[in-house]
C-alpha cells in the first residue's frame, strides 16, 4: 500500500505480486473464491483506495454495492444482478462504473482480474436505492470523440492544443467523475494537479515530469494514478486519449 504525492505507475501484479484477501462467507452466496490484491494507493480518512484485485469463481450476496467505483477489466467478464436476475455483463477490456448502494449482486464463472479506483466514505450513510437500473456503465474502449465534445479553451492564442472530453458517470455526492479526454500536442506547467485521477491510457503517449528530474512516459495500455496535490507537469508529443475516474473533495 503506497501513500505518496508521486505519479504511480501501475502493473497488472502490483510491484511483488498480489496478497492474499481475509473473507467471510456471509459476503457470498457462492463457496469463498480466492482473491487477492495489491493496494497502490489508499486515504482511509476520506475512504479512497487504488489498486489491483484478483478472484476465482465467485458470486456475492445481494446488496448495496460498497462505493461508488471505476475499473478496468484485465482479464475474465462478469455480471451484475438485479433482484430479478438480470444482468449487465462486462467483459475483458472494457471499462465499468458502478453507483454506491445500487441492489445488486457480482456474479462470474472462472478468473477475473481488474485495476480498480474505490470511494466510500467511512462515515457515510448507505443510500437507499431501490432499482439498479443506470447504476451500472460499461464503457467501450474504442470510443472516439467528436467535435461536440470540444472544451471552452482558456489560451486563446492561435495553435493552442484543442481538449475534447465526455463524462459518463458522476457520483451522487459529486466527488468522483467518470470520462473521456483526449488532447492533441501540448506542453503544460509545472503545478499542482488539481485532483486525484486514476487513468487509463488509450491511444498515444504522455510523459509526465516532477521536481527533481523525476519522468515518466504513458502509452497506450498503460494505467497510472496521480493524487491530488502532486506536482507535475504534462509533455504531449502528439496525440493522446484516456479514460479517467477524477476524485476530489474538500481537504
């Protein structure tokens, strides 16, 4: 588990490998799976956490489902369930946004594996939702932008990059944002950055500098964690397009 102010690169099997979950059965309707994690970032104050899970066969007992949530499906599909068993599957590659407290059930045959981004204040009551319709949205990787998702552009100087992005799911408390941003060639400033993000990595590259000669390059494929507050800056070379889950709340 890593509570850090640097940008986090993450790994399908975290740093060392995944460990091994304590579970209780009363969290099932299935016989208990195996699972495993690896936390890469985790705020328990504000009930934040980040990072990369595993299970076998598995299905869970009908319920609110725990936070509001954003993942990446690694390996494997699943379904969730309504109370009358209907499902809204995902599979492998895709992208899912679940609302917190929506009645529902996590049902899968064989492994999964996901990268995940979690908010559950500690402190805050479960909604009470009656109906899990919406409250699930899976997101096509091969989504593209259009001109009607242009951004209101604060440099108006001529050749300034054009932003392009779509949200797709924001949490009833307002603090976690589901989307699709894509920009072309930029160079941005060293600042702090704004919020915590979780992003996926779509199409083309980033490389992202922090003080003391710290650099990292993104592409395609690959998935990385800035919290808020971590200074940084952004070097675009020429194209690029991400999936986010955007978290911020008052400090």
């Amino acid at each position: 588990m890593s509570q850090t102010s640097h940008v986090i690169r993450m790994t399908e099997n975290g740093p060392s490998g995944l460990t091994p979950m304590a579970l209780d059965a009363d969290d099932f309707q299935s016989p208990l799976p195996e699972q495993n994690v690896h936390v890469y970032y985790s705020d328990p104050e504000r009930g934040l956490n980040v990072g990369v899970w595993d299970t076998t066969t598995m299905q869970e007992a009908f319920g609110p489902y725990p936070g509001d949530e954003f993942i990446v499906v690694l390996d494997g599909k699943f379904e969730m369930l309504d109370a009358n068993g209907q499902g809204v599957p995902a599979e492998k590659g895709q992208l899912v946004a679940f609302r917190n407290g929506i009645p529902a059930s996590w049902k899968q045959e064989g492994y999964l594996k996901k990268f995940y981004l979690t908010v559950l204040h500690p402190q805050a009551k479960t909604p009470q939702i009656a109906f899990a319709e919406g409250g699930v949205i899976v997101l096509d990787p091969d989504l593209e932008l259009t001109d009607d998702d242009i951004l209101p552009s604060e440099d108006d100087a001529a050749g300034s990059a054009v932003e392009r992005e779509r949200e797709f799911f924001t949490s009833d408390d307002g603090t976690m944002t589901v989307g699709l941003w894509d920009c072309q060639a930029s160079e941005g400033d060293m600042e702090p950055f704004p919020a915590h993000e979780f992003v996926q990595m779509i199409a083309g590259e980033v490389t992202i500098k922090e003080p003391g000669g710290i650099s990292q390059t993104f592409k395609a494929g690959d998935a990385f964690f800035v919290p808020k507050g971590t200074q940084c800056s952004w070097h675009i070379p020429n194209y690029i397009r991400k999936f986010f889950a955007a978290v911020d709340y008052e400090d």
